[in-house]
C-alpha cells in the first residue's frame, strides 16, 4: 500500500470512512512536517496500535507567536511524503490554513491554569491557545481510535491529555519517548537552523540535563544543580535561556527542594537563530525500578 496525500477535510473523511467500513482501527500523528526519524518512530508506534495511520502536515499560524518563526519554519512536503512512505504511512493529510480557518472562523480553544502558564506557555503566550485550536480539529476531522505525541514536547502532551478529557473527545491519547542523534540532541526540525559550530555545542543541552537528572535522582538539593546547570548552558553557548526547571511530572507544579515523586527536569535555551527544547524523566531512586 503506497501513501495517498489528500488536501481537504471532505477526502480526509472519505478516506476514513472506507477505512471504518472495513472494520479497521486508525491511528492519528500530527505534525509541522520537516519530518525526521522522531516523526517517523512516532508513526511506528502508531502502526502498533492501528491498521491504518493518517499523518497530518500542517505549519499551524495560530501557535506561533508575532515575533517567531512560522514564515521561516520548513516546508519540505515531497521529501516528507517520501519519507511517509517508506514507512508504511496510509495517508498524509496537508491542509492549507485556509481549508482548516475559512473565512469567518472564530472558535477559540483555551486550556487554562498551572499546565499553561508555566514553561513554554510563559515564554509564548498563547502558544498552547493555538495548539489546543489546532489538536482539537484535526481530531474532530479524522475521528481516529488514538493519536501519538511526542514526550519531546511533554507540556503539550499534558496539555492534550487535559483537554481530551475536559471536552471528553473519545481518542486515546498515547505518549512517545524522545528520540535523539547519536550524540544526544533531541531530533527536531528546528535543528535545521543550526550552523555547523552550533550542531556541535546543541547536544550539551541533553548533557546538562542528564547531569542534574542523576544527582537529582539521589536525593540532591535542586537549587545548586540548576544554577551549575544554567552556568553550563550559557558557558557552552546557549544564551538566553528561557527556562531549566523541576517539576511534578503530572501536574507540572514546581518542585521543591528535592525530588521525592516522579518529575521532569525541562529546558528551553536559544543557540543562534534555533529556540531548542529538552526534558528528562527524574525517578526518585527510592522509588525506581
Ligand atoms: P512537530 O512537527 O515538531 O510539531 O512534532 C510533531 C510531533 O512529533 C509532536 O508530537 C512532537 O512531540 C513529536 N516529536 C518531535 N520531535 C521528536 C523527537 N525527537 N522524538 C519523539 N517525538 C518527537
């Protein structure tokens, strides 16, 4: 079976819905496209939880802040459609933004609380605002049994989670470990902006966090290991950094003085004309394993 791309809600859902006639399960992973191998682990997963999976490509306006890069960010959709391809993907669905906000639109979806105004809801008001609007439709258009995120972006998948529940939006919701280069980075598009003398300083960012994750793990004070951390992370080159934070791996409230649940340390730091992102499960050694 080769990859069909379609363009409009009305063959998405035609598609769907012969694939639904047939009794089958489908999987939704959506995405801004420049794929790589993390996009293409996440469609993996989904091929173990459905027969057929939709991959949706679509650089969405509404997430991005005035000042950011949408303009800039990648369009590559034939390399990608390949990419798809070899995979095994059913289908790619690439929208224009103005099939997914016609004329008249004017329906906002917001999450609102501690899960988004911490982290990269801070630092990009109403970035969560945009990815909500924008989860939330393309779920409604596929109706697919589940859709996959990455843990990459672990504040939205939190945020995903909420607002499935909240709108009671019957798909399952399922999380995807971070996939890395060899040397650590964590695999994102945006790592297409990098110059050759910043791809070689970008993996000190999972460095960092693998450091403070271990001592962190122990038992360690948090507030020395996250000033060393930031010291480091500028020191490599990284400047400003928007945030190097611990917090409660469910609720996303700030951790204390040491870790005693599950909690997630999680980085934003600018290398050049790149904002990159990180995080890293922290296990209590107490209650690993
Ligand atoms: P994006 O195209 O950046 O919006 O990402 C689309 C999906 O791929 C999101 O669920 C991301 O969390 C996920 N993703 C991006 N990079 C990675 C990675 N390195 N490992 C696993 N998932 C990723």
């Amino acid at each position: 079976m080769s990859l069909t791309t379609v363009h409009t809600v009305a063959d998405l859902r035609a598609t769907v819905a012969a694939w639904r006639a047939e009794g089958l399960r489908v999987a939704l992973v959506p995405t801004m496209g420049a794929l790589h191998d993390g996009h293409i682990s996440l469609t993996k997963l989904a091929r173990e939880h459905a027969d057929r999976v939709i991959v949706s490509i679509f650089v969405n306006p509404t997430q991005f802040g005035p000042t950011e890069d949408f303009s800039a960010y990648p369009r590559t959709l034939p390399d990608d459609q390949k990419l798809l391809d070899a995979a095994g993907v059913a289908l790619c669905f690439a929208p224009s933004v103005d099939e997914m906000y016609p004329e008249g639109f004017a329906t906002k979806v917001s999450v609102d609380g501690a899960m988004t105004n911490v982290l990269c809801g801070a630092a990009r008001p109403g970035h969560f605002d945009g990815v909500a609007q924008i989860v939330t439709k393309l779920l409604l258009q596929s109706l697919p049994d589940c859709a996959i995120f990455g843990q990459k972006d672990y504040q939205q998948l939190m945020v995903i989670r909420r607002f499935c529940d909240d709108l009671n939006i019957p798909v399952d919701i399922i999380g995807a470990k971070i996939l890395r280069e060899k040397d650590g980075l964590a695999m994102s598009s945006r790592n297409r902006y990098l110059s050759v003398t910043e791809r070689t300083i970008a993996p000190s960012l999972n460095r960092v966090l693998a450091e403070i994750t271990a001592k962190a793990a122990t038992g360690a004070e948090l507030g020395p290991l996250l000033a060393k951390g930031r010291q480091d992370i500028l020191a490599a080159g990284f400047d400003p950094i928007d945030y190097l934070e611990v917090r409660d791996a469910l609720t996303l409230e700030l951790v204390g003085q040491t870790v005693t649940k599950p909690a997630r340390i999680f980085v934003a730091a600018h290398l050049g004309k790149a904002r990159l992102i990180d995080n890293h499960a922290i296990t209590p050694a107490n209650i690993a394993g």
